[in-house]
C-alpha cells in the first residue's frame, strides 16, 4: 500500500519538557482502502479470516460487504506513534474496535497527549488516539503510554 | 452460552520464529515506509541488531498457533458471530527477525452483557524470546454476538 505521507526515517523522540497535554501527534492519512489491501493484510497479517476477503462468506454472516480487519487500522496506529517516537519508547498500546471499518473509506489516523507526568522516574506520557473515515466518523479509540529513557 | 468453566483455561505453550519476510510482507501491507521495518542495514544503523518487530505483529505471531483454532474449538464459538473488541499490548522488550518468540495463552474472562446477547472472552498471553527475557503481554477481548 503507497499513501500519500513521506518516507518516514525512524523518529526522534521529542523533546518532553516542551509537550503539553493537548498536543497534537502529526496525523496519518491514508488512501481509500481497497478490497486489494485487505488481501494483503490478510496474507501478511496471518488472519484468514474470511470475513474480510470473501464477500460470499460475509453476505453468510449476514455482512452486506466485507470489511477491514480492526488490526489493519490498529497497525497505523502504531505508525502514527512509530513516526513520533522510536518504537522502543512504546509502553502500551491498548485499542478499542467501536465501529467497522468499510472498503472506500479514507481512514485518518490522529493522537494528542493526554497526560504528561513521571512514573518510577522515568518521563511519561499518555496518548489518545483514534480514527476516522473521511466523515469523521470514528472507528477506532486507542491509548498508549509512552516513556523516555 | 459459554461455559465458565473454561476461565483459567490455559493453552499449550506454543513458539513461533520470527521471519524477516514476514516482517517485510506486513511492512508493504500496512504502508510502513520507515526503512527500519524492511532494511537491515537501515535497522542496524538505527541501533537494532535486525528487522525489528512491529508493535502490532505480535498479536500475529500468536495467530501461528499450531491450531489458531484452538479457543473458538474449545468454547464453540462460530467465526460468523464473532468480533475483535479490544486488542492491547503492554511492550516490556523488543523483539526481532530471528527471534524465537514463546506464546502463553491463558482464558482470563468470560461475561456477558444485554442478558447474553453479547458474551466476551477475555484472553491474556505472556510472550518470552529464546532468553526467558518477557517480550510483552497481549490481552484480546473478542465478542460474540448470540442470536
């Protein structure tokens, strides 16, 4: 899948002490989604699930369409937090499926901090994240929680 | 309904190999253009000592079960009727291409909502690299929709 965002080189963690709550993460914007990216989700990902690639089986769960695997959308989410910070910061990460998301839709990745504070001595923060298609119609709600070293 | 006797239920450890292919495959199907997820020149000039692994592989990884199966089996659940509630990660190391990653899967919780048309399982594992060091705990919460 190719969207519309640079090439990220890995991130650098920014610098604390300038956060505040309410920040904003630089958002993620991908393109529509395909009935093509969920085959390669499907594939790469290891879930077979055909509740997501084969419209016969989805019409049989009584799916007027097949739809996109929670853990795709979960998977920018973690780049939307990768591009922030190195992977290695990342505490957390806990996310909640609220609603479906649909092949055509154009998913919007976005973060704020939400708390920043120092636990066990080390400077801490925690993040909301979320989706949305391209209504604002949210999909996703997640939190993380990341740490400097 | 579900039978609660299955809370507690542990499955049999199992492992998986980390692959880089893998890796590079679910890097290209998540639109990851960090070149530290697919090149390990990249990666190691990043301080990794491989292709890392992604914050969300992990969950997988545990798909690679000898039987992926096994849960839905043993509490006879209809992939129709299911649904992915909440996935989480807490992340304790890193793990990398060539890892040998152990997954411990537990039943941590089974209950319902709306007088049973909606029933939860709530499953917790513990995963360990070839150094006994804890990699991270996933918790998944999957949903069944009854009829």
């Amino acid at each position: 899948m190719n969207d519309r965002n640079p090439t990220m080189a890995t991130a650098q963690l920014p610098d604390w002490n300038a956060l505040q709550p309410g920040d904003a993460l630089p958002p993620l914007e991908l393109p529509p989604i395909r009935r093509l990216d969920l085959a390669l989700y499907c594939g790469a990902s290891g879930d077979h699930n055909p509740i997501h690639v084969d419209v016969d089986f989805a019409r049989s769960a009584g799916m007027p369409d097949v739809f996109a695997h929670g853990m795709l959308s979960a998977a920018w989410l973690a780049r939307l937090l990768t591009n922030w910070v190195p992977q290695s910061a990342i505490r957390s990460l806990d996310l909640r499926f609220a609603a479906l998301t649909h092949v055509g839709e154009r998913i919007r990745c976005t973060g704020t901090v939400a708390e920043k504070f120092e636990h066990e001595g080390r400077r801490s923060v925690r993040l909301k994240l979320a989706t949305a298609n391209h209504e604002g119609a949210a999909r996703l709600s997640a939190e993380a929680l990341v740490a400097w070293p | 309904m579900i039978d609660r006797r299955h809370i507690g239920h542990q499955l049999p450890p199992f492992q998986v190999e980390v692959e880089k292919g893998r890796l590079r495959f679910f890097a290209k199907a998540t639109g990851q253009t960090d070149p530290v997820y697919t090149d390990e020149a990249a990666a190691r000039d990043a301080g990794h000592p491989g292709l890392p692994v992604p914050p969300t592989f992990l969950f997988c990884l545990e798909m690679e079960a000898p039987n992926p199966a096994a849960i839905r089996e043993l509490l006879g659940m209809d992939y129709r009727s299911l649904l992915h509630g909440e996935q989480g990660f807490s992340y304790h190391a890193m793990a990398y291409a060539g890892d040998m990653l152990t997954f411990r899967q537990r039943i941590e919780d089974i209950y319902d909502k709306k007088n049973g048309a909606l029933e939860f399982v709530v499953r917790k594992t513990h995963v360990h690299n070839q150094r006994d060091e804890l990699v991270a705990e996933l918790r998944c919460v999957t949903v069944v929709r009854n009829q």
